[in-house]
C-alpha cells in the first residue's frame, strides 16, 4: 500500500514538475569596478515578438446638434424609499412640468416592502421616466417591463408607476 502510494506522489510530482514550460532568461556578464574583481550577472527578460498594429481609421462625421437630450434606458424618478433621485432638470420639459413631487413622492409601507422582500428578493424604485422608443402600447394603455419582472404603466403626468398587484 506504501509502495502504492509513494510511487503514485512520485508520478504526480512528475507530472507537476514537467507541466511548466518556462523560458530562461539571457544573462549578461559584466565586470565590476577595480575594487572588488568581483563579477555581476544581470538577467534580463527575453525579448518578445511584437507585430505593427495598425490604428483603425476613423471617418469623421457631422453630429447634428439636438435640443433634448436622448434617452436610451428607464430613468428612476422616486426611488422606493420615496427619494427624488431625478429632478425637474432631467426630465423633458413636457413631463416636468406635469409632475407633482409632493403627491407621488411616497415610500413603501413596511408590510409592502417585506411582501416584495419575500416575493421577489428585491424592492423594485415606484415611479420611473420611460421614453417613448423604450413603451410598449395594449389595450389598457403604455407599459414597460423593468429588469424583466416589474410591469409599470404610464399615467397622466406621463411618468410610469408600478403596478399595484406587486405591492397591494
């Protein structure tokens, strides 16, 4: 049993030790100041092959100007705890001057936060600004499904809420 299992360490350390492929490095010999006649060796790392690489070309294009700023993912409004996380400034003009903070700035209680908790292992923000390319349109009016669980549905301020069942 012995012989077994000295014979099959052996085989592994065998086995270890010719896995590794190392190049050795080029040494120079120089020879030091006349004080001590002693001889320096310096390794040095062995050079390696690069190729050119050839920068790409970039064609210059005219960027047109634009006046709102562009929107390519759901912007979260009132967070679920009932923080402002995205001011006036940030939303377009004809949304922000529909939206009253004071009415839909509220958190979740805590029985609708822990049953979220418990359904879903997250608490999802409440209110959340969709631009139009992102909405999809049915019968019951405009709605985004956020992170592929959460439907939000827009309301007349034009903002999205979350829908009620989640919490209710």
């Amino acid at each position: 049993m012995k012989r077994i299992f000295l014979l099959l360490a052996g085989m592994i350390i065998l086995l270890f030790s010719c896995s590794k492929k190392t190049v050795p490095a080029a040494t120079t010999a120089t020879k030091a100041p006349e004080r001590n006649n002693t001889t320096i060796t310096r390794s040095e790392p062995p050079a390696s092959i690069t190729t050119p690489v050839k920068p790409p070309t970039v064609e210059p294009t005219a960027v047109a100007p634009t006046t709102a700023p562009a929107f390519s993912s759901p912007m979260i409004v009132i967070d679920e705890a009932g923080k402002v996380i995205t001011s006036r400034e940030q939303l377009p003009d004809d949304i922000a001057e529909k939206v009253d903070y004071k009415k839909i700035a509220h958190g979740f209680t805590p029985v609708q936060r822990q049953n979220l908790i418990g359904r879903f292992k997250m608490v999802p923000p409440k209110v959340l600004f969709v631009p139009a390319q992102l909405a999809s349109k049915s019968a019951k009016g405009y709605y985004c499904v956020f992170k592929k669980k959460f439907w939000y549905w827009q309301k007349e301020d034009g903002l999205f809420y979350l829908d009620e069942t989640y919490y209710q």
